[in-house]
C-alpha cells in the first residue's frame, strides 16, 4: 500500500513538469526587475495616499 502512495505523487509531479516545461513564444514576457519595481512603486504612492488622506 506505501508503494501506491509512493506512485501517485510522481505521475502528478510528471504532468505538472510537462506542462511548465512548454514555453509559449506568444507568451507575455516581463522582466522580473519590472515587476518589483512595480509593486514598490504601488506601495509608495498607497503610502502618499494614506498620508494625504487619513480616514
């Protein structure tokens, strides 16, 4: 029964490999340098505007 269990997780594991394995040459690419660049910039100006308009 603890080689059952043992199986399952890799048959999973396989598909989810083959499936992030696949690149789309469609696909939106963003630089991750972007993104956190972005999400800083987001959480100065909520802080600006929690600072101008306090509730």
């Amino acid at each position: 029964m603890a080689k059952d269990k043992k199986g399952e997780g890799f048959h999973s594991a396989a598909g989810l490999i083959r499936y992030f394995d696949q690149e789309d040459e469609k696909a939106l690419k963003i630089n991750p340098y972007i993104v956190i660049g972005m999400a800083i910039a987001s959480a100065i100006i909520i802080k600006i505007l929690a600072w101008q308009w306090p509730t």
